[in-house]
C-alpha cells in the first residue's frame, strides 16, 4: 500500500484528480480504454471536478458506480446527480458510457445481476475495472459495505443489495470485484476518519474496509485523517 499524505482537503482532490489522470493516461495507452469505479460520499465531487479539467481521450473512458442507494432516478440522495454534475456534463461523455446502476428497477436481484452482466461485457469476464476509488466512512465501511451486512459475504457475484443503511438499501460492487482492480483509489479526509483510516493501514479485517487488498492500493489523504 502507498500512502500519500498532503495538508488540506483540497490538495487531496488535486492529488485524486491527477492519480486518475495517469491511471487513465496509461490504460489507454496499454488497453485503449478505461474503466473507472466511482464511490459516493463527500470527498470525490471536488475531485471530479479538477478532474472534468483534465485533457482525456473521454470516449475511451468507462465510468461504473462502485455504490448506489435504491431511489428514483432524479433523488438528490443518489450518487448518479452528484457524478453527473460534477464530471459527465461537464466533459460530454457519451452517454453509454456512463454505467448507472439501475436502483429504480422493482426486482433488486436481477437488477444485480444485469448490472454484473454489463460489467462483464466493459471489462472482460471476470471483470478487471482499471482504478477503483474508494471512500472510508467513521463506521469502517467502504462503498456499501457496512459492518453486519450480509452483502459483505458476497462471493459469488460482483454486484450485491444490502440491507437498510441509515435509512436507505444500497447496491455496491461486492469485494471480488473490487480486489481484482488492476489499481485501488483511497480517499480519505478528516480528523474523524482517523482511527478507522489506522486500522485501515493495519488490514483489520473487522472492518469492512479492511478486507480491501492492500498490493494494489495508494491512500491519498489529508493530515487530519492520517493523524492517527
């Protein structure tokens, strides 16, 4: 794991935006295409942003949901507005390559499945998404993988619905999918994520986030998180 340590939040969004920028410069070059993995959360829209700013070959660019909470299309809880203002509008993605998850469907299970099946069909059976990018929450949880869920025992699919998480379901990219990236983005700020930013260091697999190999790993994060 490689651990990237900088002053404020938003050197960390700078730092994120140009880590994608050469993750995306060189799977290009090598695979003539990217595949990125977004997470919701706080940190990742300024990163986007500074991203949106970025010279790219944007058509050869994939973007799939690490997580999504189960609501219409169009709720302000989703992390498909946010990454959408943020990032797609802004750079003209065509829109298939934009990979929602599709939350509003009325059966979950084969909503997980349809989505596992895209991925597939983006980025090769089993699927190997280029760079994964996480965020770290104060309970240990990371994408939608939260303490006592049974998603968390998924092994068998790369997409899995969890059960109620501060008051909504979720659908999450389930770990084998997320060990088997070629590359893993953490992003991580405040002095409140500090303890469970230390057991993330330390691979403690009684937090979720723990269970997330580490030999393909680089933390970005601010010295408030790293205080610990």
């Amino acid at each position: 794991m490689n651990i990237r340590k900088y002053n404020t939040p938003d050197e960390v969004a700078v730092a994120g935006a140009e880590f994608v920028f050469e993750s995306a410069r060189r799977a290009i070059r090598e695979r003539n295409q990217f595949a990125l993995a977004l997470s919701g959360g706080n940190t990742p829209w300024n990163m986007l942003r500074k991203l949106a700013e970025c010279d790219l070959p944007w058509d050869r660019v994939s973007i799939v949901q690490v997580d999504e909470r189960v609501a219409p299309d169009g709720d302000e809880s989703r992390n498909l507005g946010h990454i959408r203002e943020t990032l797609t509008d802004r750079i003209g993605l065509p829109p298939g390559n934009l990979l929602a998850m599709p939350v509003d469907c009325k059966n979950l299970d084969d909503a997980t499945r349809q989505y596992a099946f895209k991925l597939s069909a983006l980025a090769g059976e089993p699927a190997v998404l280029d760079l994964v990018h996480l965020g770290l929450g104060e309970d240990g949880h990371t994408a939608s993988l939260v303490p006592g869920d049974a998603a968390l025992d998924t092994n068998d699919c790369d997409v899995a619905i969890t059960g109620m998480y501060c008051g909504q379901r979720r659908m999450t990219l389930s770990y084998p999918i997320i060990n088997r990236a070629r590359r893993i983005l953490w992003m991580i700020t405040g002095a409140s994520k500090s303890d469970m930013l230390n057991r993330l260091i330390q691979a403690d697999i009684n937090i979720p986030a723990g269970r997330v190999r580490q030999r393909r790993a680089t933390i970005i994060a601010d010295a408030a998180a790293l205080s610990g």
